[in-house]
C-alpha cells in the first residue's frame, strides 16, 4: 500500500516534534555538565572564548555606550596576593588559587594587600 502526501506530511511533522523534545532534553544535560565544569575550574565567559554583546559592537566599531576611565584611576590594583605572587583584584569570580586557599581555611583578610 502506498502513502499519500498528506500522510507522510503528518508523520513528518510528528517525527520533527519527537526530535525536538529529544533534542531539548539532550542539550539540558549538556548545559548541566557545562555548568559542572565551568563551577569546578572557575571558568569565565573569556575563557570559554566567549564575547559579550558589548564586545561584539566593539569590534564592529560601533559605540557602546561605555566610558573610558582615565589613565590615573587605580582601581585595577591589586587588593590581595598569595606568597606565590598571585593576585586578584577584588573583582569578577574568585581565582581557583584564592578559593583552594579558602577552602583549605584561610580567610580573605590574610591576603589582603
């Protein structure tokens, strides 16, 4: 027996919508393991290679409606360092060195520069 048109259009359709929610359910698990990761190793949108929109506007040449500071501003210093030299600037998430150091017991104020 042969199938119509309209039929082999409706088991399409029905095939597209069980791959989606196949499709869906993959990606969560691999979203969730890419979060894993990303919460293990400390990872950040930079290290993934990743740009933001206001990165992407940049390099577009387009403004984006951010300021510049002034050469004198300090605020990319240092506020605190390890005895191997590492440094964090207090900004962003915590580098991997500052939270094993954390987790081993240490508290912030002992790297405080």
């Amino acid at each position: 027996m042969t199938k119509t048109y309209s039929q082999i259009m409706k088991q399409i359709d029905s095939l597209s919508r069980e791959a989606d929610k196949l499709k869906r359910k993959e990606v969560e698990g691999v979203i969730a393991r890419i979060k894993e990761a990303i919460d293990a190793y400390g990872l950040t949108a930079a290290d993934l290679g990743l740009k933001g929109a206001k990165a992407k506007a940049a390099a577009a040449g387009k403004p984006t409606g951010r300021r510049t500071r002034s050469k004198s501003a300090k605020s990319d210093a240092p506020k605190f360092r390890d005895e191997a030299g590492n440094i964090w600037v207090g900004r962003g998430p915590r580098p991997q060195w500052l939270r094993d150091a954390l987790a081993a017991g240490k508290q912030l104020q002992d790297f405080a520069v």
